[in-house]
C-alpha cells in the first residue's frame, strides 16, 4: 500500500539530507583513511564507537519516531541513526549515498535445541542460563542434524521495491548484507553442549569434541558455500561492517576475479572468527580443538579479522597461522605491550578500550585520555595500522553525550602523535 502522504514526506526528507551527507568531504577523507589503515600504510589513528547496546532509557541514536506506517517508521529509524552518526556522534564511519536491504535468508537449527532460562527483574541486564540437550557426545550425536537453509527471492525483492518506490530516486537500494556475525562455532558448540562440558570434553571426551567441531565446521561451511552458490553474497569492503566492530574499507577486495554488477564469491570476502568462550583454555588446547577448523574456514575468504573480547596475546603465536589474516582484536584485557611488538605493522590493530571508561558514575576524562595515550604510543613506537573501537557499553549513566565525548578525546589525543 503507498504510503501516506506524511510520512512518505518525512522519509524523503530525511533520505535528501543523508545525500547531503554523503557528499560531505569528511567522508571521502574517512574512506581513504580507512582504505590506508586496512593496506597496511595509515595515515592516522581511526576512531570508532558503538551505540546499538546501549540500553539506558534514553539512547543518544533514539528519537522519537513521528512515522506511523510499519514500513516508514523503519526506513526512518535507520536514516536518522546515519544522520545522528555524522552530526552529533562524528567518529569515522562513512555515510555512502545508497540505501542497503538485505535478502530475507533462514536457517533451521541443528536437531537439538538448547532450553533457555531467563530471569527478568525489570532491569536492563537480565541474567540467563540454559540447559544444553548434548550431554554425552557418543550417546546424542545422533540429535545433530546439518541445518537446512532457504531465501524468499519473492519477498526481498518486494520489499526492496516498496523501498525503491519511496527514495530509490534520492538513494540507489542495493542487497547489500551479510548472514552471519562470526563463523568462529564455539558459541554454537557451547549452545549445544554447555561451557564447562567444552573444556572439559577436552580431557573427557577429546575424539567427541572433535567429532562436533567437525560437523560445526563442515556446517558452517555449507551454509556459506550454499549462499555463494544461490547469488546472495555480497561484497563487504566498503561502509560495511566487519570483524568485531570495524569497516570494511579495502584496496585487497574483491579478487580478481569478481566481475563489477555480479555476486561476490567467498573469497571477495573479509570473515570474522573468534573463540571467546574458549578464554579459559590453553593455547595447547585451542591449537588443537578449535584452531584447525577456524584455519579451514579461514582459507576460504579473502580477509580475516581476529577475536572479539578474548585476550589474543596468549594465543597469538597460533593465531598468526591463519590464512588471510589482516586485523585483530586487542580486547580490554588483552596485552597492549606484547601484542603492538608482535604486531607490528603487518596486522591491523583494532583497540577496544575498557567501555567502564564511560560507563560508571564518574566520567573521568583524565583516565581516558590516559588509556588512550597507553594505545596510541604503543602503537606508534611499532608503526602498528591502528582502530579504536569503543564498543560493547550498555550504559552512559543516562549521559548520552558520554559516547560522542570520548570520540572527540580520542581525536584529540590522536591529533597529538
């Protein structure tokens, strides 16, 4: 159904002033600073915060919606957040002038499914816990089915001509998107069997461990050969979002043999693998149940990004093996030191600060910039290509200004070196 006159309005306008945006010569300077910082040759730090887990009652990204139509009101949630990213948040992410929409692809799950616990308080944070429905490898292996995938061709593209009717004239919509966040399986293993039981199967059960890594490996591989082969990939070497928090912004994808209009094989492709839930492990243990699959899968894309909040310096000297390998996480209680001088400039390192910084009562500007300095002079002793990434906050104390605040420290700081 067209929409009403409003709100049709009121979309357009506000799609007219992302285009304005986009034109804006901050973001051609952002882009080839990330496209520099991503080839190994920056040109300076890049800074980056994020704002979708915040959860205090009023988000520094959520207006008040005015759109009453379901379509419209969501089409105005997304331009209003790029608009609020560029105006009032200013870190380094690029507007581009298009609108992306994504192909509506399901999956089944695996046979077995964990039952999920959850207290709710009516707090922010809830707690939760699950019962998983493999407790011995050898006896309910049989539970595990590979998933079956499916996508509505019919239903993306209707969606993406409801869309096209309404600003495709003011910003081109493409499929653009991914399906997955990490490919890294302990999370699924974990749903599946439980935390404690995957440290312990290591000495327990070791040939069963391995035999689900190797299905989740194989799995997730099918799912993702399966996207290639349907057409569905798309490139994700622009504003797209990659690894644990970063842009995609390369001069090393798609390979050559992409062919401009066409769909992306995997091996256009930046991947994110991690093993947080693997923390508590040795690196030992993880070069033998977990780094061989994550090194299988590596091998099929064009780039890799490395963790998300595991400390990686324990590991490193397995991580360094995969293929591909481009840019890795430096978590809060990852060794700044040691991983700068293992580093060096041969890797991308993607800094993300302690989101306490600007989330307890006191924002306590001294001990940010502080904290900032540490990375930024480590960084540079090393030449290391660096990112900043302020991510997972859940609270601003009810100080939305905290999150753009920090972003202007750390330009500050970086202006400095």
């Amino acid at each position: 159904m067209p929409l009403e006159s409003t709100d049709r309005t009121l979309v357009r306008d506000l799609a007219q002033r992302v285009l304005e945006r986009a034109h804006d010569p901050l973001n051609a300077e952002r882009r080839a600073a990330w496209l520099d910082v991503h080839s190994g040759v920056p040109r300076r730090p890049m800074i980056l915060a994020e704002w979708g887990g915040v959860r205090d009652p009023r988000p520094p990204f959520a207006p008040a919606l005015v759109c009453t139509d379901p379509l419209a009101r969501g089409l105005e949630a997304g331009l209003r957040q790029q608009l609020w990213v560029f105006e009032e948040l200013r870190d380094d992410h690029v507007i581009e002038p298009f609108f992306n929409v994504n192909w509506a692809v399901s999956t089944s799950g695996y046979g077995a499914e964990k039952t999920s616990h959850e207290v709710n308080d009516g707090g922010i944070l809830n707690a939760r816990s699950w019962e998983a429905p493999i407790t011995d490898i050898a006896r309910d292996f049989q539970l595990l089915k590979p998933r079956a995938f499916s996508v509505n061709r019919e239903g993306t593209r209707a969606y993406q001509e409801q869309v096209a009717a309404v600003l495709g004239d003011i910003l081109p919509v493409r499929c653009r998107g991914g399906f997955w966040w990490t490919l890294g399986m302990t999370n699924p293993a974990i749903d599946l069997i439980g935390l404690e039981p995957l440290m312990l199967f290591m000495y327990d059960d070791p040939a069963g461990l391995h035999r689900l890594m190797r299905f989740l490996c194989d799995d997730h591989l099918a799912f993702a050969r399966w996207l290639q082969t349907e057409g569905l990939l798309s490139l994700n070497h622009e504003n797209d979002y990659i690894g644990s928090g970063s842009m995609g912004y390369t001069r090393d994808l798609p390979s050559p043999a992409w062919r401009p209009g066409g769909p992306a094989a995997l091996c256009d492709q930046w991947v994110l693998l991690e093993s947080q839930e693997t923390v508590g492990v040795s690196p030992t243990q993880f070069a033998e149940f977990i780094f061989p699959y994550q090194h299988e899968i590596a091998r099929e894309f064009g780039l890799v990004y490395y963790g998300c909040c595991e400390p990686v310096h324990t590991r490193w000297e397995v991580v360094r093996r995969l293929p591909n390998l481009r840019a890795v996480s430096v978590a809060p209680l990852c060794s700044q030191e040691i991983m700068a001088e293992a580093m060096g400039r041969d890797y991308v390192f993607s800094r993300k600060p302690n989101p306490t910084l600007i989330s307890t009562t006191r924002f306590d500007e001294a001990a940010i910039r502080a904290d900032l300095r540490l990375t930024l002079d480590l960084t540079a002793r090393h030449g290391c290509p660096t990112e900043i990434i302020m991510k997972d906050v859940h609270t601003l104390h009810n100080e939305p200004g905290r999150l753009a605040r920090w972003v202007q420290l750390a330009r500050e700081e970086a202006a400095r070196d």
